[in-house]
C-alpha cells in the first residue's frame, strides 16, 4: 500500500469515527462512548479536513511552491493564420492551441504587447476618458498593426488588429518573444 492510500484509509476511518460510526463494523457508535463527544467529534472533523487537504497535495504536508512553467515555443506551423485581422487576445488564444499546456506556460497577450511594446511597434498613450491604452506606431502600422471602431453592448469601442501580415511576423519573431517573456522579472 502507497503512503497515499494508507493516508486515504486513516481519512475514512477519521469520517467514519467523527461522524459516530465504527469505521471497523459500520455499527453506530452508543450514545455514551467518548466518539460521540462534540469536543472529540470536531477534533475528528478537523483531523480528517487536514488529512484531505495533504492528500490533495500528493502527500505533502503543508502548501508546495507551485512551480512556474516557462514559455515554450510553439508549434508555428500549427498556428491557424487569419486572412482577417485579428485582437492579439485571439493569437495568444491560437498560440496556446499549439503548446502542451501542462508543461508549458500559457500564452497571455501581454507577453505579446510587452514584446511589441519593447520593440517600438506599439506604444501607451492616453484615451479620451484618460485611460492608458495600447496603440500602434507607424511601425507598428508597417508591420500590420491597426485599429478598427467596435461597437459592442456599452457601445463604440477601438480594438487593436493584426493582420496576416502582423501575424506572420509574430510567427517569425515568437522565440524573441518567448525570450524576452522567459527573462527574470517579466510576466
């Protein structure tokens, strides 16, 4: 028997005895035993919560570091390019489905924006309402990169695109990209 299921038994036998019951017969425990003590019976619950939360960490006791996935670089040829322009949250989205996202971290599209950012191809500037947003440069509008009027539910709103052309250029820059996101201290 694995340390797991020796510790998935002990958590039974806890519910069982918490909740009054002879975890050995599954007779009910007599009123009068110390099991059925509400002291004793909230230890129990306890215990048995502790217990649960061990075993969902795979037997660690205590909380484990999770450890950061990197970016990987993705299957390009996989990548599905758009003949319409397309938000940069879309080629993230179509990035991930080019990776194993168990042993790769997920694409997010500010690893791109930063990466284009850091380039010169987009920059922050100011919005009527004097919010920062991301906007293209004139290289930025070389490569692609442009902006269209949305209307949406709370109405018009201006979304950043990136044509097939922008799109292969990410492509063909994606292990910069996942160098520069990869790097201490970035997202």
């Amino acid at each position: 028997m694995t340390e797991l299921e020796v510790m998935r038994r002990a958590k039974m036998y806890i519910d069982h005895m918490a909740n009054g019951v002879n975890p050995i017969d599954g007779a009910p425990v007599p009123d009068g035993d110390i099991l059925n003590n509400v002291r004793i019976s909230r230890c129990l619950f306890y215990v048995s919560d502790i217990l649960r939360q061990v075993i969902e960490n795979n037997g660690v006791i205590g909380s484990h570091q999770t450890i950061r996935k990197a970016y990987t670089i993705p299957d390009v040829r996989k990548f599905a390019l758009s003949e319409t322009p397309i938000p940069v949250s879309e080629i993230a989205k179509r990035l991930n489905d080019t990776i194993d996202l168990e042993t790769c971290r997920k694409f997010s599209y500010t690893v791109i924006t930063s990466w284009l950012l850091e380039i010169g191809a987009l920059e922050v500037s100011s919005t009527a309402e004097g919010k920062n947003a991301k906007r293209p440069t004139s290289q930025g509008n070389a490569l692609g990169i442009s902006e269209e009027l949305r209307t949406g539910a709370k109405g018009e709103y201006t979304v950043v695109v990136y044509n097939r052309e922008a799109q292969q250029f990410l492509l063909d820059n994606i292990e910069s990209i996942v160098g520069s996101a990869n790097t201490p201290g970035k997202k």
